[in-house]
C-alpha cells in the first residue's frame, strides 16, 4: 500500500532522515520506534507532504504522492494525526467529526447532509465519545481528546492511517483502551495503520512489523520478536553496558 524509497530531510546541514525505506502492507499494522530525535515525525512529514523530503519519493497505492498537497494526500485516503493532539478546542465533539467530512463533500459532493450526520454519530459511538457529543473539546480529558482526534480522521474515510505517539500521556488503562480501538480500526474498518509509539509494551501488543530508526537511519526492520532481539536495537534504547 505505501512504499517509501531512500528518504532523506536536511535542515541547514543537520540530517534528520538518511536514505530511509521501506513498505507497508495492506491490512498490516506497522510500528515507527526509536529514541527521541531518531527522524520518526520528521518521517511522517514527509509521508504526507507536511514538507518534502530533501531526497527519495514515497508512493501510495503505485502512484508517486511526493510533492502534492497535504490536501491532496488526504483525498487519496492517506490521513494522519499529530504528537500533540490536535482538535477544534472551542467547537462540540460532533462540530470536530464533522470537519474531518469536509474531505468526503469535496470527493463525493452526492453525499446528503442525512448520511453524513449518520456516519457522524457512528464515528462517535466507533471511537466512544458519543456520550459528550455536545461537549467542547477543550473540556475533554486528554484520552478522549485522543480519541476525538481519532475520530476526526476517520470522518476522512481513510484508507491508511498515521498515528504519531497516541499513547503519549495516558495511563496503563487508557493505552489499553487506546491499543483496542486500533485493532477495531484495523480489524473492523479495514484500515492499514503506520504508528509511531514510545510505549514498547503497545508497540509489540499491536505491531505485525516495525521500524527502528535512529538517527535518522534505519537500523532494524522486522517483527516483534525480531526487534525484541537485535542487538543493535537494545543497545539503541538501553546502551551498550546494558547489551553487554
């Protein structure tokens, strides 16, 4: 479904992503790890035409996506959410589902106002904060902002979706939660998924491959198990003292 081939993004000499590949199968789920500043957002970046890579192109269902819009990419089915979660703060849970359908009204402009308020309220009830429809986002706790957020994407009819850190300030029960609902996405909706997440225990829970950058390299690919064991991935997290 996705094949990124020998990306790299330069800043004023400093090399964020070196000569990165690798593909995605439809169906799959696929884990992005590394340390902090390994490249793993700038690398959603350029998958998705936030700023374009300095070198290498990205492709998507066979077709070239590298130098459109991120409008555009949208529109194709590629959908993405950010390391802080982004929402309409001052607008209710149903005023944000219904932003992401902006995308559907503009591809399929056949679509009643009645079935898109219907999938409106499916959305919320799939991703669980049909119960605050008419709450502002702002008074959301951050799990449920998470899984607005979600939500939102969603309203995109995504065919591949990237997630960057969901997990990120959750407790044990909510990552829980948040690990099913991605299944439910996979499972359910038939969404291929790219996450990037630093809880390991998720990660390898959800994950039927994973990249490891480092640096801005890729230094392992391959599945759970695999990276559980590579040697240079453990000493990537824990030092070369703890390989040892």
């Amino acid at each position: 479904m996705l094949e990124v081939k020998g990306i790299s993004r330069f800043f004023k000499g400093l090399v964020a992503l070196d000569n990165v590949s690798f593909t995605v199968e439809q169906g799959n789920i696929l884990g992005i790890i590394g340390p902090n500043g390994a490249g793993k957002s700038t690398l959603f970046n350029c998958i998705t035409c936030f700023f374009p890579p300095s070198e290498g192109s990205v492709y998507f269902e066979g077709k070239k996506i590298t130098g459109l819009s991120p409008y555009q990419i949208t529109e194709l089915g590629l959908t993405r959410t950010f390391q802080h979660t982004q929402v309409f703060p001052k607008l209710s849970v149903y005023e944000n589902i219904t932003t992401g359908q902006y995308v559907i009204k503009r591809k399929d402009p056949s679509r009643t106002k009645a079935h898109l308020e219907q999938k409106a309220h499916e959305i919320m009830e799939f991703v669980g904060v049909s119960q605050y429809k008419d709450t502002t986002a702002e008074n959301l706790s951050l799990g449920y902002q998470t899984r607005l957020a979600i939500g939102i994407a969603l309203a995109t009819e995504p065919k591949l979706f990237l997630l960057d850190e969901p997990a990120a300030g959750m407790n044990p029960e909510e990552t829980n939660q948040l690990v099913h609902l991605l299944r439910e996405i996979r499972n359910k909706l038939g969404v291929t998924i790219i996450l990037i997440e630093h809880d390991m225990k998720a990660v390898m829970g959800l994950c039927d491959k994973i990249v490891v950058l480092e640096y801005g390299k890729k230094i392992a690919e391959g599945t759970p198990q695999e990276i559980q064991q590579n040697p240079r991935v453990i000493e990537a997290y824990l030092g070369s003292e703890a390989l040892a």
